[in-house]
C-alpha cells in the first residue's frame, strides 16, 4: 500500500509539474502577444476591462481614461448607432471572431486605421467571458499620403 501511495504522489507531482510548465508557456506566449501588439479586453457587451500600452499610445489615452467605458469611445459616432455596429458586437458575444482593417479614433479626434483581430474567450463551461482585440496601427499604410504628407516623388 505505501509503494501505491509513494507511486501515485510522484504521479501527481510529475503531472503538476507538466501542467505548471504548460501554464508557464502560455503565460509567457500572452505576454509576448501583449507586448509587441495593442491589445485590449472588453466584456462580450463591449465594456473595457484593460488594455496595454501600446494600444493606449495609439489612441492617445490612459487606461483610467478608457477602463470602464464602451468600446464606442474609439468609434466614428455616425457608426455606433448603425446595424452593423450592434451586429459587430453581437456576433462577437455568441463566439463569432472579426478581423479586418477598423477606422477609429484617438483621444484628440484624429482617425486612426487598425488592423485587428477580437477574439471572444469562452470559460470552462463555454461561456463567452471577455473579447481580446489585438491590433497594429496601419495608419501610414491605409491613409493616401496626400491625407498624411506631401507624397514622396517615387
């Protein structure tokens, strides 16, 4: 009985130490993603829970500025009362991902072009808890350079 006592303990330990080093990984791959992207979490109803400081830099805002309010503070305001802006977020709170290239707004009003992914995050049980947007800025991608800058001759 105590050689299955002492074989089951080493057991659990070696299974801990797996389960430890898989958190571990994906910990680390979060933080990789959260530091070389702009990233920001919203409630599936589109309320901001946090977000990092690329994407605050971005737009021109402090997380105190932003935590706590709607995702519509980003938006053009003619499209946060469209149908496709209220089937954006309703889509996204059954499970539906989005990705593509949004206009939205800095602090100061100037337009901003990010390319960008919200992913929903579903608990254990398959409920959607959160969004996670990941985004880059492509402004000086997306802008025609007459809108940016004189253009450049070649």
């Amino acid at each position: 009985m105590f050689i299955r006592k002492t074989q089951c303990q080493r057991a659990l330990a070696t299974l801990r130490d797996d389960l430890e080093r898989e958190i571990a990984r994906y910990r680390d791959e979060l933080n990789a993603i959260r530091q070389n992207l702009a990233y920001i979490e919203f409630t599936p109803e589109g309320i901001i829970l946090d977000a990092n400081d690329s994407f605050l830099a971005a737009t021109g805002y402090t997380l105190d500025e932003v935590r706590g309010h709607h995702h519509r503070m980003f938006c053009p305001p003619a499209y946060t009362t469209t149908e496709e802006y209220a089937a954006f977020w309703h889509d996204l709170a059954q499970g539906d991902p989005h990705r593509n290239t949004f206009e939205r707004l800095t602090k100061s009003g100037q337009t901003v072009w990010l390319e960008a992914s919200y992913f929903p995050v579903r608990n254990a049980a398959g409920k959607i808890v959160k969004i996670i947007k990941i985004a880059a800025d492509v402004t000086e991608n997306t802008v025609p350079c007459s809108k940016r800058r004189p253009c450049s001759a070649h």
